[in-house]
C-alpha cells in the first residue's frame, strides 16, 4: 500500500522533530527533549551511551543539562525512507560551544534517525549517533 502523506509533508514533519529537540536541547529543556521521543524511543549516543524509554531517557539527558551556551548546528538532513507513520533520516551535526574565546566546534557527526508519527507528531523511535 503506498503512503497517503506526501514526501514534503514526512520531510517537513522530520526536519520540525530533528529542530526541536535541537532547541529543546540546547536550552536544556530535558522534558522537552523526552517529548520529542516515543514512549519506548531510543538514544544511542557516544559518551552519553544507550537509553530506551522516557525514564531513562529524562535521566540521561537531565544529567547533561548546559551549562555554558551550546549549539547542536544540524544539517544536510536526507530522509531515506518514508511512509504514512514511518520515517528514516540522516542528518549531519556539529556540535559548538561558546568559550572564552567565543564558539568553537568541538564535535562533529551524523544522527541516524527512525521517526514514527506519535500522536499526530513526528518523533523520534531510534536515534544514533556517530562521531567523526
């Protein structure tokens, strides 16, 4: 059965989902960060580890709350895979912090991302990161 969403409406529903947890993390919103995952939703993060389900995921992410400005610089987001509830992407990421000296690109990745439309929203099932 092919899908009923458009490409545009999956890609948009994806790029808004991989913004706000963008935002939400940078502001050091932990619960906003939690919302933009599914209940039984998965992070796999170097340094941070794996985590699976809202619980764990609020714990992992209230411990890494900033406290210095901080900037998840998300581009060249490519939606591979799509359909009506079911979405796959991968996104480049850099990662910056503002020192002293001002900002400075301190990591640099790709998120590997599932989404699933969750209560009318797009929001993270797996999401993997891998440094380069």
């Amino acid at each position: 059965m092919s899908p009923t969403t458009s490409l545009v409406e999956v890609a948009e529903g994806v790029r808004a989902a991989i913004a706000a947890y963008a935002h939400a993390l940078d502001d050091g919103r932990t619960e906003d960060v939690v919302a933009a995952f599914c209940p039984d939703g998965t992070a796999d993060i170097p340094g941070l580890g794996a985590h699976r389900g809202h619980d764990a995921l609020r714990a992992a992410f209230g411990a890494v709350e900033p406290t210095t400005p901080q900037r998840h610089l998300v581009s060249n987001t490519h939606v591979t895979e799509w359909g009506d509830d079911e979405a796959k992407a991968t996104s480049d990421l850099a990662f910056a912090l503002k020192g002293e000296g001002g900002w400075s690109i301190v990591l640099v990745g790709r998120y590997h991302d599932t989404l699933h439309r969750h209560d009318g929203a797009w929001r993270f099932h797996v999401r993997r990161v891998e440094w380069a």
